[in-house]
C-alpha cells in the first residue's frame, strides 16, 4: 500500500503529541527529529525535507500553538497543512481547452506506464461523458501500437495510427486534424519512450510540441523509481515545459518520496496517480485528502466518490424499495455484492477511513476475496425459483448447491442463516419506519 512505513511513523510521533496536555518546543524540536528521520527514510528528497521542517517548526513553536488549549493537535495540524502545501495545495485539474478538442500529449520513458496510463485517461474521460481519439505516436517501440489499439478496443474508442513507418510528428499532426474535423474532446497522443532521456527524444518531443501545441503535456513516472522520478521528472520539466505529473504504480510504492518531492523539486503539479493496472485506476491526485491520508486521518471524500461511481443509481433505488416491501431476493444480493466489489480491493478502501492504521486488528486485514467469490458460487447454482424463495431450499437442495458450487453443506448453510438474519433486520427497519410515519402524522 502507498506511504505504508512513512504513515506508520508519523503517525506513532503525532500519537505521542495529541496525548500531551502541555506542549514544550522541546517536546516540538524532538517530534521534527523523528519526522525528519521518517521522510528520509521515505525517500524524500533531502533540500524538501529540510524546507518542510524548518517551516514546520516556525510554525509550531510560536505563541498561539504551544499556549492553545490542544497544543498537540495543533502541531498536527500545521503537519497536515505543510504536508498539503509540499504536495501542490489545491488539486491541479486536467486542462480544458477553450475550442474543442483538448490535446493531450503523454511523454516519459519506457516502462513508466504511458500507454496504459492513456487508456486510464480515456476511461476517466469517458465517465465524463466525452468523446477521445487515442494516437499512437510511439514507431520504435515494437508492440507500442498494437498495444494501444488493443486498449482501444477494450475501451471502445478509436484509435489513430499511420503505422511504424510514419514520422511521429506527421502522425501526432494527423491525429489531432482528425480530432478536430470528427469533433471529438480530447485527443490523447502517446508518445516514444526511451530507457534513458537522449537528445533525439528530447527533439522529436520538442518538434511534435511545436507542430500541435497542445493544452496539456503529462509526464507519466514510475513512483516506485523513487528520486529517479523526480529527476526524471526535472529534466523533462527543463527541456519540455510539463504542464503536470502522472505519478503511475503508487499501489506498490511504500514509501512515497517521489509523491511528496516531485512538486517541490519541479514545481509542477501531480495531476493524476496510478493506483494499479487496470484501466479504471486512476485517481484524481488531492495534495489535501493526501495528507490526511498519510497522516491516519482517513480520506472518506475519495472513499465517498468511489461508491458513487461504483453503484449504479437506478439499482440503488430499486434496492431500498426491495428492502422496504421486504422483497429482496438472492439475486438482489448477488447484485449488491457485486456492487461492492467494483469499487477495488477492500484493503484499499479500508485504508480510507480515518484511524484504519490505528485499529490493531485491521493492519494486516486480508480481506478474503476467497470467501466472497465462494458466496457468488453459491447464489449462482441456486435456480431462479430458490433465490426468490430461499425458505423451499430443503437438506437435498442443500447438497445439490454445495456439489454445484464446490462448497460445503456448511457453507451454504451459512449464507442462508445471513439471508435470514438480514432479512429480520430489514423487517424491523422497516417496522420502525411505520412506526415513526405513523407518530408524524399522529403528533
Ligand atoms: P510505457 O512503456 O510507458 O507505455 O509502459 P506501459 O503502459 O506498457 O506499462 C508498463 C507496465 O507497468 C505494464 O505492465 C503496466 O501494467 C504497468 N503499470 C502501469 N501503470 C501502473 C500502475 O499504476 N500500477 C501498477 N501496479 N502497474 C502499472
């Protein structure tokens, strides 16, 4: 998980201030040792972790902090506050031009995850209903096209290309005159990648960026690289003039000094993290919902729009009326289940809520994704007439279910004492409701 051992430690120093009732600048001075040492060791770079202490201390030890009635909260929340600012303050949005299309120019260096970090763009895009043209600039790397096509036929959108043999600025060129005579929103163009930064890349960049102009020129880093990435990131800054940072493979970086460096160093914002490999992984980047993250405080606006995205509306309604009129079915529960499981990992949205690191037995949580995927298996071998009616399931049905399933007969004894027990509450709920209807209308 991202900022595991950084979250980790600045939490176990903010916990020994919070406890405090009288707060001293010594008591200061040694909590900033340890958060010091603790950046460090996140790979952050050295001259931001020294800026970042030296302000945070101005701050914290003066009057109004230390003299407060909650001293220790107070020190974190200028942490908070200074951790936000270190990673941009105000979330940095993705451009849009005046005129349709916007031009979106993807570069970084091979492996960073450019081409699947375009795809993620498109998907993003189109939750926002627009319309985007994929270009496949990238002629030296074998597979580059043939891999952006494929991604464009998973996510149904086109995908324009003049083969490996074109110039890439003649391509790029096409692809946004394409983009604009098909009225198209945004055209994404992925472009050539090296191991290294060379010249030749630099140029045919600097040419393409000439030719289009585009609104937007995203550097895709690997964030697991570390203060590679944030050099990486300076010098495409220096030569190309980046308008933002899609910091990619957060999902496996536990340190995240490339997250908390990038913009201090390069002084251009992160637009956007990549959270895992699959195209919908792809998060809006918030420096403040960020912070407050690292810091155990929780992130339940991210967690919040997760689940607005995930669950479908209409099916919610339909939902609480078949809760209300007591007539929710196993297939009902098979939907919602399924629900739930698109919003991504339960560890990952576990980590959103504020204090999740605190809770001992949660640390390690493996959510068993075995055992959901066994209750999918059982609803699935009920017949249409049993998930409606759950009470005809008899002992032979039972071991019909269980052999049908893989499982056990225990196993689907136990969903369907679940079933039952949930079905009580929802009676009592609903019982209450009446209840408080017919108080209202009777007071
Ligand atoms: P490119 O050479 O920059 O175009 O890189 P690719 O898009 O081909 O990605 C390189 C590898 O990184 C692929 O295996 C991707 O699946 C993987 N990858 C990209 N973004 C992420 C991410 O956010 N998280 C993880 N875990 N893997 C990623």
């Amino acid at each position: 998980m991202a900022f595991e051992g950084l979250s980790e430690r600045l939490q176990s120093v903010m916990k020994k201030l919070r406890g405090k009732g009288k707060v001293t600048e010594a008591d200061v001075k040694e909590a900033m040792r340890e958060v010091r040492l603790a950046l460090l060791e996140a790979d952050v770079n050295f001259k931001v972790v020294k800026t970042f202490i030296d302000r945070v201390k101005e701050r914290a030890v003066g009057q109004e902090v230390l003299q407060s009635l909650t001293p220790g909260q107070q020190v974190i929340k200028v942490v908070n506050e200074e951790l936000q600012e270190l990673m941009g303050g105000e979330q940095s949005k993705l451009a849009q031009a005046n005129k349709p299309p916007t031009k979106i120019m993807m570069v970084g260096l091979q492996g960073a995850g450019k081409t699947t970090t375009s795809g993620k763009l498109v998907r993003y895009l189109q939750k926002q209903n627009r319309r985007t043209l994929l270009v496949a600039a990238d002629v030296y790397r074998p597979a580059a096209i043939k891999q952006l096509e494929v991604l464009g036929a998973d996510l149904n959108t086109p995908v324009f290309s003049l083969g490996d043999q074109a110039n890439p600025v003649d391509i790029a060129e096409q692809g946004v005159a394409k983009a604009s005579a098909e009225g198209f929103d945004y055209v994404i163009i992925d472009t050539a990648g090296r191991l290294h930064i060379d010249e030749q890349m630099m140029d045919e960049l600097k040419q393409i960026r000439e030719q289009i102009r585009p609104d937007e020129i995203l550097l895709v880093v690997d964030a697991m690289t570390g203060q590679d990435a944030v050099n990486v990131a300076d010098h495409f800054n220096k030569q190309l003039g980046l308008t933002g940072v899609v910091l990619t493979k957060l999902d496996g970086d536990t340190r995240g000094g490339a997250a908390l460096s990038v913009k201090s160093v390069t002084n251009c914002p992160i637009k956007f993290v990549g959270m895992g490999e699959k195209t919908d992984a792809l998060e809006p980047f918030h420096p403040d919902r960020m912070a407050s993250r690292i810091l155990g405080m929780g992130d339940v606006l991210s967690l919040i729009e997760k689940a607005q995205s995930a669950v479908d509306k209409e099916k919610a309604k339909d939902l609480e009326r078949k809760m209300r009129t007591l007539s929710f079915t196993f297939d009902d529960f098979l939907d919602q289940l399924q629900q739930v499981r698109k919003m991504g990992p339960l560890e990952d949205m576990l980590s959103m809520l504020p204090g999740a690191g605190q809770i001992k037995g949660l640390k390690n949580i493996q959510v068993d994704e075995k055992q959901l995927s066994r209750v999918e298996a059982i609803i699935r071998s009920m017949t249409p007439k049993e998930k409606e009616h759950p009470e005809i399931i008899n002992a032979s049905r039972r071991k019909r279910i269980a052999a049908g399933s893989g499982t056990t007969v225990q196993d689907v004894n136990r969903l369907l004492k679940q079933f039952e027990d949930m079905k009580k509450m929802m009676k009592q709920f609903s019982n209450m409701a009446k209840g408080m209807k017919k108080k209202k209308r009777g007071g």
